[in-house]
C-alpha cells in the first residue's frame, strides 16, 4: 500500500537542518535517540540531509525541561494553539508530534511525488527504518523488493507519462492515479527474484557513484551508461 508521508503542520520547529541537529548534539550527544533523518522528493533527488524532532510520549520525561528540543516542543505547542484550524489547536496537546503521522519502523520505498521531464525514470529509493519520508514524497512501508523493480521499470514510466498529473511540465506521481490503477499481472517467484536481481544491480551502480546525487544520475545528459544499461536490462 502506497502512502502519503507524515506532515509536520509544526511552523518548523520539530523540522531541523544540519546545524540545529549539531547543535541539539553537541548540547548532549544522548539527544540524537530523539532525532531521525527527514527526507522529502526535494532532498532525496538532490542528496540533502534534514533531522526532524521524533518522540513518543513515553520518552517525554526523559527530556530536561531547559534543553532547546524542550523549547522546542513548546514553540510547536504555541504555533498549534494559535491556527484558525480547530483540527490543529486540537493538536498542540502532543506537540511532540507531527500533525500526521505515517512512518512505520520499517524499511521504505520513498517515492518522489514531483519529478523533472528531464528524466527517463523516477528515482525510486530504498530508506532504512530510521528516515521519515515528509509529505512531499509517497511511501510504502515493509515493500518486496520486486515492487521496487516495478515502479523503476520503464513500462511504469509510460504509464505514468500518460495517467499521471504534470506540474507545469514534472511528473507528478500519485497513488490513485499512477500507483493503484497500473495493471500488476501475477508474477512468478521465478520472475519475482529475477525482477529483484535487477533492482540489486541497479542500486549497486548507484553506490559506485554515491559522490553523485540522483539528480545527476537521473538526468538524461549526465546519467553514467552502466545506471541506464542495468535500467534497460530491467
């Protein structure tokens, strides 16, 4: 099942770059149990890193009340308070988390919601159980690896190219348009691991290059023939 990513709805504060994580480290390394890796379609294409403030309400008392995460969490609980939305002043009773909450505990597929023309196929990604996907991608939580194989394929691409929304000229990739209606026919476990050992391929190509972001590797001008030749052979 293919699902949206969990939406903040914090006015920024439980959302962290790099220097406010190295910051929240550096006032006491045991904070970092408190933060995960948050990636949406933007810093996933173009190889950036954002933290986000992740808590369940059992680990609240072991957070000081004069830490800047405690600040923080009184910031999102200000910000929540405020809103014209009942929905959201509802929310500032749990300002410790986000307005919707997706995430599983598991590894994902992240899926770029929006992605350039110039490219012949979505970059797809496999994230560990540790990253939250925002809003601004799609997820699927505790996916087999052939479907990885399937959304990558360039049969799904041209599906997706004639179903699928546009921004401006992008893709726009949507789970009831692209993703639900693409017609899956019923594999093997023969096909399956075949499909599977591909995808293996194709993500092995892409550690040889991991000095490149996938904004490069995906662009039709500069995508290295080693990543195309392993997307054809899929």
């Amino acid at each position: 099942r293919m699902v949206f990513g969990s939406m903040a709805n914090d006015g920024c504060h439980l959302i962290l770059n790099e220097e406010e994580y190295q910051e929240i480290i550096s006032e006491d390394p045991k904070n970092e149990r408190f933060i995960k890796v948050l990636l949406g379609s933007k810093e996933y294409i173009n190889g950036e890193i954002r933290y986000c403030i992740w808590l369940d309400e059992e680990k609240l008392d072991e957070i000081s009340q004069t830490s800047s995460i405690w600040n923080r969490l009184e910031a999102v609980r200000n910000y929540r308070k405020l809103s014209k939305r009942e929905a959201t002043r509802k929310l500032s009773d749990k300002p410790y988390r986000f307005g919707e909450v997706r995430h599983q505990p598991s590894e994902s597929i992240i899926i770029p919601r929006v992605s350039s023309e110039d490219r012949d196929y979505i970059p797809v990604g496999y994230l560990d159980a540790n990253t939250v996907i925002s809003d601004s991608a799609l997820a699927i939580y505790n996916a087999e690896t052939w479907i990885f194989g399937i959304l990558t394929s360039r049969l799904h691409m041209i599906w997706v190219k004639n179903v699928g929304g546009r921004l401006k000229s992008d893709y726009r990739y949507s789970a009831s348009l692209c993703y639900n209606t693409f017609p899956f026919i019923k594999l093997s476990k023969k096909q399956k691991m075949e499909i599977e050992r591909m995808v293996f391929k194709i993500l092995e190509v892409r550690e040889n290059f991991a000095e490149k972001n996938l904004a490069y590797l995906y662009n039709k001008e500069t995508m290295p023939k080693q990543l195309l030749d392993a997307h054809v052979e899929l």
